[in-house]
C-alpha cells in the first residue's frame, strides 16, 4: 500500500486512490460469500452465537443450528467453527453466516460419495409430511417415502422419531436439493443376512419348535427364531382342515418338521402330519372293496360329498354314486355335513391316496324291488312326469319312472297324435311290458289294457268270423270329409277311411255328403293285412261284386231283362233271406 501511496502525485492520497483500495478490499473479502469459512466464538449473547470470521464485522448464528439430535454440543468462547458466508455485510453492518448452510454444503459433498459407493448414511427422522417424512442428514434433509420406513406397514412412527439410524440414499438431485432415501431397504439386508445366517443352520427333516405368527387361509407362518417357515393347511393334519384356525391360534408354540427349504429364496416349508404315522399304510386291508362303514359327511362339492372313515382318511362319494333315482341333483340336496351315513367301498387307490365310496348301495336297487312287485304283463297307475317326442313318462311306486313310448299308446291311431291327449299331472294306468334292471329303464303300454282290434277282429252279424279280404262288413260313419268317409267296422274296434272314388258304382255317387255320421252303411274288405295293421273296405267293390252276382242268378242284359230288373230281382232275394 505504500508503494501505491508513493506512486501518487503527493505524499496524500487522493479520493480515487483511497476508493480504489476500498473496493480491492471488499472485492477480496466478496470472493468468500458463497463458501464454507472458519471462525472463532468471541461471545455468546443469551441464545446467539457472536463468531469472528476474520472480516471488520463478527456474524451471529442461532445456537439451535449448532444442537439437536445427533449433533455436537453448543459451542463455547474460543471454539472455532464452519460456517457457511451468505453475505460480507447486511443492512445491519454484519456478516451474515449459518451454520445449518454449512453443515448442509459439508453433508452434500459426504452424501454424493456415500450414494456413488452405494454406503449406508446415518440419518434421524424429525418431521412427518404429507406421503412420508423428513430425514436430516447432518445438515442435508432427505425424504422418507412411508412406504420405505419398514418392511410391513406401521401405524405409529413416534419411536422412531428423533433416533440416529441408517437409511439407504436412493435419489440425489443437488441441482434441485431432492435426496430420497430408505429405511426399509437397510432393514431388508439386514433381515436378509440374518436369514441366510439361519437358513445356513437348518436341514430338511429336522425337527424345531417355532410359533404361530400369522394364520391365513391356505396355511400359518411359524417364526423360527428370527425367520418364517409355511405350515400348509394340507400339512397340519392327516385328516380334512378346512381352515388352520381349526387347529392353530397365533402365539401357540408347535413341533413341526422342515420338509423342504430353498436356500435360493429362503423359503421354508414346513409339516405337523408328518410327525405322525401315515394312516394309509395298509389301507386297503383295513378298507376292502364291496365292504360297508359308518362315516360322517365333512365337505359336499358340486362333484360329490367327502366322507372321514377314520381320523387322516377319507372317501369321496361321486355324485352318481349317492341316489338310485335322483341323477341330476346337486349332492347337498342328498346328504348334509356332518351327517352320519353308512356307505360301500367302491375302489381304493393307496398310491393317488384316495379311496371312492358308494351311498346308494347300501339302500335296496328300486328296479329290483319294483321288478319283484310288479312282475311283466301287471297293470300299474302312475301320474305323467313328462312328455317328449318319443313318449310318456309315468311315476310309478318306489320312486321310478316308467316310459309308454308312442308305438303303445294306441292300437289305431299314431302316437303323435294320442299323445296330445295327455297332459302332465293325469293319472293314467298302463301295463307293464319290460323291466330292465341293468339299464334301470321300465316299458309300459298303455293300448295293451285292451286287446289289438287286428287279432280279436270278428265280422258282424249273428255267426260273426275271421276279418279277411272280400268279407263284407257294416260300417258305421264317424265322420265325413271332402275326400270321403271316416267308419268303424261293426263288432270291431277297428276304423278305417273310405275314399271318394270308393264310395258307389257310378261316379255321380260318388259324393261324401250323401252319407250322414251313425249311418250304417255295407261295404266289401279290399284288403286285410295283419301284420301291416291295415284294413281297407269299399261300397264300390261291394256294389260291382253284387251285380255280378245277379247277373249270374238271374240273367243277364242279353236275354232282354233290364240291370234294374235283375238287380230288383237279386234285392228281393236278398231280403227274403234275411226274413
């Protein structure tokens, strides 16, 4: 300074040379601002701090900044301390300086190598904030996501407040001033060493003693001192568990048996049955085939109900296998749980470990029974179950169903149209023709309650006889239709239809109107055939047959009689004979 004084025009400075100095002067001092610098306490001063930097003006800092959780004491006269230069000088005169600022720039420059080395930090939870909480890092804050405080969720925190602990950094972003960071991922390696460590110690078919941590409904979890093995609730007993609850209680202490353990995951599977002896050794001495015993019921599926002969052993009753007569039926319409019921064995398979029961044949066949009681060929009543394109079925005693099919309904008329007559709810009687046990079917008839009309035919008249061709019968008229006339034959139950162009000689009488419904009426059998179940007559043949007749017996055209005198002739004749 004094060689810039001498280089001066006088031995006084002037006002330029002075400012010139001033501003050298703060320049260097405003180099500072910005940066962590050393000073030392000069004074304290109730809750403040007064620390000399080494500038024309001391600072002051809160002692606050200087204490809290996990830092050091408050400072005392003389102690040198970092703090952090916002400014050289305030409005105030005084450097401003903070000691929070400097621990943060210190805690940043030790956190990014802590982060890029992967290392743990030691941090302290001071404040909750909306989705988790904040972490002060010597200085830096982090934030703790809530669902990287722990493993499982944790509904009250408080404890872990204000206590120095490791978190693992898992975003940095200084130009932003974000650090991320987790507790639950210390504590997963943690965990995980320790898991490893007694894992390392157990072999598969040892047997421990853990307890009840947690029960779910496929199984519990057993704490085996410091890891979880799952007792599967197909694990816990021989017999049927339906819920581990059953057996075990949270905070019951068990023997269990390590059945299998995956050193890669950790997992431990674990068995209580397995302590026991195997109730099916030798099952099928103690369960043969066709031999009956008393089980309950201990769970109904949509497939079949599930009986437990024995404690650990159990059957399966097929739905097919519960009912003789009720085939479509959901098996809890049959049975109930824990319903006592004597059942048959059906099959047993030691190695698949199952064993197949049957329900209904403990109980008398129906078709048997039914068979005994009504014998072929014994008239039987029933009320219509239904009724389908092929038949009727009838409910008949000891709850079977019998079927008339369309072909034994009705001797003359065809099924599709008897069939109509009937409606679900009739009772209706019906004979037995079949009974076919095996197949469990019943053929019933209802037409056979009366003779077949074909086989017991008879021609009217006084001396009656066989139906057969050119037999002359007497008709009488159901019903008259447009192409001709619907009759019954006389002394007979049969019925056949007499065509338009059957119906007379010559064909202006040929008119279906001429004939009135319960007129009698003579006509010829054109054809007769039994096994067909066909008969057919005619007036016309009838007529034709006649007058040949009488031309034969009483002349002919050619010997100068009229057809109407010989046809009057043979009329006469005919009626004396019937007198």
């Amino acid at each position: 300074m004094a060689a810039n004084f001498a280089a001066g025009s006088s031995l006084n400075p002037t006002r330029d040379d002075f400012a010139a100095l001033l501003d050298e002067s703060y320049g260097e001092n405003e180099a500072f601002e910005g940066n962590v610098v050393k000073g030392t306490v000069v004074a304290i001063e109730k809750d403040v701090a007064v620390i000399d930097i080494g500038l024309k003006t001391e600072g002051r800092v809160a002692l606050r900044e200087f204490t809290g959780p996990g830092r050091e004491a408050a400072p005392v006269v003389g102690d040198i301390v970092e703090v952090y230069l916002e400014r050289v000088e305030n409005a105030l005169g005084e450097a401003v300086i903070s000691r929070d600022k400097a621990r943060r720039e210190e805690s940043w420059v030790k956190l990014e190598k802590a982060f890029e080395a992967n290392e743990k930090v030691d941090g302290v939870i001071f404040n909750q904030v909306k989705g988790g909480f904040t972490v002060d890092l010597d200085g830096a804050v982090a934030f703790l996501p809530r669902s990287q405080v722990d493993i499982r969720p944790i509904r009250d925190v408080t404890p872990l407040m204000g206590v120095p602990q490791p978190f693992q950094i898992l975003k940095m972003d200084r130009r932003r001033g974000n650090i991320v960071v987790s507790r639950r991922t210390v504590l997963e390696e943690s965990r995980a060493e320790q898991r490893h460590e007694i894992v390392a110690n157990l072999e598969e078919g040892q047997v421990i003693e853990g307890m009840v941590k947690n029960i779910t409904d496929y199984g519990a979890f057993v704490d085996l001192g410091g890891i979880d093995g799952l007792l599967h609730v197909t694990d816990i007993a021989w017999r049927r568990v339906n819920h581990p609850t059953e057996v075990l209680n949270i905070g019951q202490t068990v023997r269990v048996k390590i059945i299998k353990i995956n050193h890669d995951t950790h997992r431990i599977s674990l068995g209580m049955k397995q302590l026991l002896d195997d109730p099916w050794q030798g099952i099928e001495a103690k369960y043969p085939v066709e031999a009956r015993f008393h089980g309950r019921v201990t769970n109904i599926t949509d497939y079949g109900a599930f009986v437990e002969l024995e404690p650990g052993i159990e059957g399966l009753i097929h739905v097919s296998e519960m009912s003789w007569t009720k085939k479509n039926v959901h098996p809890g319409k049959i049975v109930s749980t824990s319903q006592e019921v004597d059942v048959q064995v059906l099959e047993v398979d030691p190695v698949k470990r199952r064993i197949s029961l049957g329900l209904k044949q403990t109980l008398a066949n129906p078709w048997e029974v039914f068979a005994e009681k009504y014998p072929v060929g014994t008239e039987v009543e029933g009320e219509v179950k239904n009724k389908t394109e092929f038949g009727l079925f009838i409910g008949l005693d000891g709850d079977v169903d019998g079927m008339v099919h369309l072909s034994d309904l009705d001797w003359n008329r065809p099924g599709e149209q008897v069939i109509e007559e009937y409606k679900k709810g009739d009772m209706v009687k019906a004979k037995v023709l079949d009974v076919d046990i095996e197949k469990e079917r019943i053929s019933l008839g209802i037409k056979q309650l009366a003779s077949d009309p074909f086989t017991a035919a008879k021609t009217g008249g006084e001396e009656g006889g066989d139906l057969k061709k050119g037999a002359i019968v007497t008709c009488e008229v159901i019903d008259v239709k447009e192409g001709g006339i619907d009759v019954k034959i006389a002394g007979s139950d049969l019925a056949t239809f007499i065509k338009r162009n059957e119906l007379a000689r010559d064909r202006a009488d040929q008119r279906p109107e001429r004939f009135a419904v319960g007129e009698k009426v003579d006509a010829r059998i054109i054809q007769f055939d039994r096994r067909a179940r066909k008969v057919s007559v005619s007036i016309k043949a009838l007529e034709m047959a006649e007058e040949k007749e009488a031309i034969a017996a009483y002349g002919s055209a050619d010997s100068g009689a009229s057809l109407g005198d010989i046809l009057g002739a043979a009329l006469k004749a005919r009626e004396s004979d019937k007198k």
